[in-house]
C-alpha cells in the first residue's frame, strides 16, 4: 500500500514544481453585486432619486443664466487690502466658486428685483452683491460683511463718472407743474363725483 502511493507521489511531483513556478494569473474584479435586501434596494434608490433631485436643482432659468453672464470673474480688490476671487464652475455653467482669504463658496445667481446682480451659496449662508460701482460679499447667517468695497476695474470707472457727474437725487427733483383750477367751479364740487 506505501508502494503505490509513494509511487504516485513521485510521478506528480514534476507537475507540482512546474505549478509553482508558473506565473499566476491576476484576479479579475468582480462585479459589484445587485442589492439583494430591501432596505439595500431602498438605500440605492435614495441615493438615485438624490442625485437627480440635486441635477435638478443644479438648472438655472434663462433668466438667472443671463444674470451669470453679467457677472465679474478675476480677483476683485477691496477695502483694508482684502480681494475676493470669483471664478465660473467649468462643470456646472451659471455658477462660480468665490473665495475671500481662506473661505470658499459656490455661489449661483438669483433675481432680484432692483437689477443688481447677486450670487448666493444657501447653504453658508452667503452673499454677493455686484452694483454698478461697487460690490461686497456678505455672510448672512453671521450678519457680517466679509468684503466691502470691492471694485473691479469697470465698477472704478463708473464710479469716477459718478462723482464727476452725479446723478439727480429724486428729493431734488424739480416740483411737478401746477393744476390749473377753474375758478367757476367751487373747490367743494370740484372734489366730490357725480
């Protein structure tokens, strides 16, 4: 009984060394597999329905698209040797990452209602403010500005314009025209409506 096995021991030997000394095949990658449980079903789906809620989210009108195209991009010096940097997203057109010294935004444009342009970042809580002569980056939620007195070199401009020829204020504005009164009419039935 030894006999045989030793004999057949001896035979595969050869084979074995030869094994050993084969390159081995590297191990292909599997596939990630499907989820199988529910609440991983669940936990996917979330995920899928987040990501297109946040796609969403990312589209801008062509309203607020035309508002970031006014924007002012470059580093903006400001008041007290401070700058903010303003540059637009590459991935996500309509939207810009500003920075003011170590603090970073991504900010996206919103209507407003005076024509000013104005980037907000919702989360942070902060603001940018474009005016034709100046602008200022603002933390809401602090209730502090960070940047005051920004300008670029064509909010300068405008701004020299200005102070050469300023504009009327409306509390200086020539008195309207006086309402001729026909004096046969009596002031009283000249109020009332038949």
């Amino acid at each position: 009984m030894k006999l045989p096995l030793i004999t057949a021991l001896l035979a595969l030997a050869p084979a074995l060394a030869l094994a050993q000394d084969a390159p081995k095949k590297p191990l292909k990658p599997t596939a990630k597999a499907t989820p199988t449980t529910s609440r991983q079903q669940l936990k996917t789906a979330a995920k899928n329905v987040a990501a297109g809620i946040e796609a969403a989210e990312a589209a801008l009108t062509p309203a607020e698209m035309a508002i970031a195209e006014r924007v002012q991009v470059g580093t903006v010096p400001c008041e007290l040797g401070a700058s903010v940097t303003l540059v637009p997203d590459a991935k996500y057109p309509g939207y810009f990452n500003v920075q003011v010294r170590t603090l970073k935004y991504r900010m996206f444009p919103v209507e407003t209602s005076t024509g000013a342009i104005r980037l907000e970042d919702k989360k942070a809580g902060a603001v940018w403010l474009q005016l034709g002569n100046k602008s200022m980056l603002m933390n809401q939620k602090l209730g502090q500005r960070l940047a005051d007195e920004c300008q670029s070199p064509e909010q300068v401009a405008l701004a020299q314009t200005l102070k050469a020829n300023p504009a009327q204020s409306v509390l200086n504005a020539p008195a309207p025209a006086p309402v001729a009164v026909d004096p046969a009419v009596p002031p009283a039935a000249a109020t009332t409506t038949p």
